[in-house]
C-alpha cells in the first residue's frame, strides 16, 4: 500500500501515510476499501443516481468499535467525513469525494424487547428491516412511507408517514441514543445523560456525531390496517383537494391521507386507458380498529368519481412498501419542499398548474398529511421546529436521462418559488437537496441558535459537516 492523498476539512489535500491506513484496518472487525477493491463501486452507490462521487477511503463499520476508529482517524488527520446509513438522503450526504466514508449499511441489528415495548436499532437497518421486526410482535415504530430508506437519518432529521398522526414523529419515540462524538467518544444521550445533545439529534440530523443505536418506544398495532388509493381523474383535481381539505379537518389520529398527483403507472387496478395520463391519488391509512375505518374514510372515499378505489384491509408491512416500485433505486431525483399549516385555493391551483407541465412520467408531488399527535408537541421540545404544519409538500423530480437534469430541476425550483409565499417557512431537512444551504436556518427557526451552541460544544471543528450543515459559528445567517 502507497501513501495517499485525502481530502480535507480546508478543502484542500493531506498526505496520510499507509502504515496509518494499514493501522486503521488492523484496529477493525469491519473493512477499508478503496477504488482498486471489487466491493468499493456498490459501497459508494446510494440511491440517487445523481451522485457520483469517490472517497478515497470507505470504512464499513460492524460495531460501535469501528465507528470510534474510523471517526478518531478522521479527526485526528483532519479529512472530510461522509456518514452512510440507508444511502437515500436526496442530497447524497452520504458520500463525499476524496475523504472519508464511514459506511453504516452493515449494522443492521434489530432488538425487540416485547414487555418493555421497546427496540434497540442499530443505524444501517432500513424501514423495512425495523417494520417486519416490530410487526412480529404487534408492535410499530411510526417511521417514513418507504421501506428501503434508512432509519438512522430519517429518524435524525423528522420522520413522518403513515402512523405519525397516531403516534407522532419518529423521533418523538425516541429514548435513547449511543453516540460518538467528534472527539471519538461513545457517549449515550437521553432525557438524562446528555440531555442537550438528545435535544439536538431530534432533528438536527448528522451534526453532531455519528449514532451507533437507537433505543425507540415502540407502539401497539395489528399487523393489518386500512389502507389503499383512491385514483381520481386529474381533471377533477381542484374538487377533489378541496373535498379533501375540508375532510380532514375531523379526521380522527388514526387516519392520514396524502395527496399524490402525477402520470398514472401501468397498476393492475386501472384501466389501460389511464396508463400514462394525469391523475389524481388520495393514499390513505387507517391504523386502528377496521371496523371502524370504514367509517372514518368514508368521507374521503366518498368524494367525486374516482377511476378506482382499492382501500381495503391490508398487512401494515406490505402497506409499508407499496410505494416502493415507484422509487428504487438508479433514477436521478430532485426534490424541493414546503410545509403548509393550511391547504389554501390559491395553494392547489399553483400546484394543479404544475402537474400541466410535468416534465416526465415519473415526476410528482405529493401532499403528507401530519399534525395529530406529532402537532401537539411543543416547538421547542425537540430541535424539530414544523409542529404547526398540516400538510408537507415534496416536488419530486424524477427521471433518467442527464440530459434532462436542468428541464426536470427547473420545473421543481419553479413551483417552490411560486408556492414560496403561501408557506409556513420551516422545511423538513431530510427532503431538502444539496443546493439549499442558506435555508438551514429558516427550517430550524428559533431553535436555530441553540443548535449552534450545542454544535460549537460538540463539534467545534465541524467534523461532520456532510449534512443540512449547523455551522458552530456565532453569525445566524451563515448556515
């Protein structure tokens, strides 16, 4: 093995000896990879296509052990640092180019303690892994609406899907964390140990330390709920979202209905002749007893006349990767987002004109339907800050081809802006991409600054930085 030059924290290029490198992977259970190795190609590769970057190094971690080397050796030659978890945030934080990657994607443990209702987690397990654990033992963690994403930053920057309103964010159930800090510390942070650096990793993602388990709350459900879509011709769309609207301000916790609008895919259910054309979907989950969820979704169910309504009782864990097929893995993708404390008219003509000018099949918006018990807790309580929004909306640009990079990006800036003004102002991190580093602060809002000060205390140097970045600084502004 030769010396090798690694990018840096200054941007710029450090010389790192091999006796350094060979040093690290003997301190390992885990491995270091690098561009000649067979596995280092799908090591780097995360879900949006759009990221092609090389680190010089990839550290797969096995254990908490591994994690404090691979941070320790970062630290200590100054490098870049990209932690990878699930690899699907948009903005492809997970890896950097030149540095250090510290791959989690092995550590995919789940525990189940059944009388105590909890799991401990570790953070390269996915949605899907944490569902088919918990489920086992009519139990759920309230998580995202796609099973191949990653716990660990989904539950670091929000998470919210289908059982949010019932049982509130996913890091609202959140008890516990082993952490290793910039100093390459495992500390455990809690509502007692640590207690101002439990407060910021609930929500403000990867800034402050590398997480190597999570301990959750884990809530009671039976393994089958009322779910499915109801597809609507897009022609009645601005009825349809009214209709919808007024529904759900009575909708019991237990019932979310999102809004997707977008060019119908080839489902079994529709007829051929909707294939390919715009429609709109009302999704929608009904997590408590069946017997009455026909009653609560009557009112959605009921509304215009739809192409094809296919609620009905489903496993929760198949309802849990029903929207998989439209978002593997190998498309670019390009999101922008709102949050909404209201639904107004003018909000859905701006977003009907939009779906006019979809630039491809798999481009999309959709509307999530939050509040309930996540909007009861207080904005300060954790670094979360958007209790008060009813509504999320992602601008999904979605497509194949790089020549249609800055058609598709152009149409989701678009619409951002021109909803821009009807919005509530906070954003939800983990759906915002690469390019929007001087929102940091808005989304946050007034628990901006303390997250600087609890940065400033644990990662002065900005080690991890390779996120929404909170930079340790005094200035407000510059996020």
């Amino acid at each position: 093995m030769n010396d090798m030059s690694l990018t840096n924290l200054q941007a710029g290029k450090t010389t790192v000896k091999a006796e350094a490198i060979e040093a690290l992977a003997g301190q390992l259970r885990g491995r270091v990879l690098m561009e000649n190795d067979a596995a280092y190609d799908e090591a780097r590769t995360i879900w949006n296509a759009m990221i092609d970057r090389k680190p010089a190094l990839i550290v797969q971690c096995v254990g908490a052990a591994d994690v404090i080397n691979a941070v320790r050796f970062a630290s200590e030659n100054g490098l870049l640092v990209a932690v990878r978890g699930g690899g699907h945030n948009i903005a492809g934080n997970a890896v950097c180019d030149g540095g250090l990657m510290i791959d989690l994607s092995p550590m995919k443990s789940v525990r189940v303690d059944v009388t105590a209702k909890r799991a401990w987690v570790e953070p390269g397990a996915t949605l899907a892994d944490v569902d088919k654990e918990t489920q086992a033992f009519r139990l759920a963690l309230p998580t995202g609406i796609n099973s191949t994403t990653g716990i660990a930053g989904l539950t670091l920057g929000g998470g919210f899907g289908w059982l949010t309103r019932r049982f509130g964010l996913t890091l609202d159930c959140l008890l516990s964390v082993d952490v290793v800090t910039a100093n390459g510390e495992l500390v455990r942070a809690s509502p007692t140990e640590h207690r101002d650096l439990f407060w910021a990793l609930r929500g403000g993602g990867g800034n402050f330390g590398v997480v190597t388990a999570f301990e959750f709350q884990l809530h009671e459900l039976d393994t089958q709920v009322l779910a499915g879509l109801v597809v609507h011709p897009f022609a009645d769309a601005q009825t349809v979202l009214q209709q919808y609207r007024e529904a759900l301000e009575t909708a019991p916790d237990e019932l979310t209905c999102w809004a997707v609008m977008r060019q119908a895919p080839p489902l079994p259910f529709l007829p051929e002749e909707w294939h390919g054309k715009e429609i709109l979907v009302l999704a929608m989950c009904y997590s408590g007893d069946i017997a009455a969820g026909g009653q609560a979704t009557a009112a959605l169910r009921s509304i215009g006349k739809p192409i094809a309504d296919v609620v009905g009782p489903n496993p929760f864990v198949g309802w849990q990767q029903a929207f998989d097929p439209l978002l593997t893995p190998g498309a670019r993708n390009y999101w922008k987002s709102h949050d909404f404390t209201e639904l107004s008219d003018t909000t859905i003509g701006i977003l009907l004109d939009a779906i006019r000018q979809l630039p491809g099949p798999e481009c999309e918006i959709f509307i999530g339907h939050v509040g309930g018990v996540a909007g009861r807790i207080a904005a300060e309580e954790t670094a979360f800050p958007q209790r008060s929004s009813h509504f999320v909306m992602n601008v999904h640009a979605r497509w194949r081809e790089p020549a249609m990079d800055q058609t598709c990006i152009d149409w989701a800036r678009r619409l951002f802006e021109a909803a821009k003004p009807y919005a509530a102002g906070t954003a939800y991190i983990n759906f915002m991409p690469a390019d929007e580093v001087d929102r940091v602060a808005a989304a946050y809002g007034s628990n901006y600054g303390r997250l600087v000060e609890i940065k400033r205390r644990y990662d002065p140097q900005n080690l991890f930085r390779m996120n929404q970045n909170v930079q340790p600084i005094e200035e407000r502004g510059a996020a």
